[in-house]
C-alpha cells in the first residue's frame, strides 16, 4: 500500500503543475516580439537595391538542387543583369 500513496502523491504533483502551466498560460499568453523589425527601403518598380559586401567582381552563383516544394507558395523574383 505505501507504493499506491507514493503513486498517488506523485500523479497529484503532475497534475498541479500542468494545471498551473495552463492557468498561467492562459493569463499572459506567448507573443511573438514585434519590436525588432526594420523597413527596407523599395524603388518605385517594387525592386530593392542590395549591396553584397566583401565580395569581388564576380559572384559565382550555382544552384545545384532545390527541393520541389520550395517555391510553391511564391511568386517568381525577377533578376536583372547589369
């Protein structure tokens, strides 16, 4: 019998604790923080001017594979060459 009230003191802590979890959960709910953010400044074609730093003259770029689900909630980005 001690095993059975070792068992139910146990499970009684458990429970007090979820329910304090949710309680407190409840009262001051998880937000994400909205002070860190930062405008970025867009060109009247809706294009963004982007400056690679410490890079040379020529930035070699290959895409050797995407996944196929990547791009399926987004428009396509058009890409100007100078």
């Amino acid at each position: 019998m001690k095993t059975d009230l070792y068992t139910k003191i146990v499970l009684t802590v458990i429970a007090v604790a979820l329910s304090a979890n949710l309680i407190k959960s409840t009262i001051n709910p998880a937000m994400a923080d909205s002070k860190h953010y930062a405008t970025v400044p867009v060109n009247a074609d809706g294009s963004i001017n982007v400056k690679i730093a410490k890079a040379g003259d020529v930035l070699d770029v290959n895409i050797k594979s995407v996944a196929p689900y990547a791009f399926s909630y987004c428009d396509a980005i058009p890409v100007k060459n100078k």
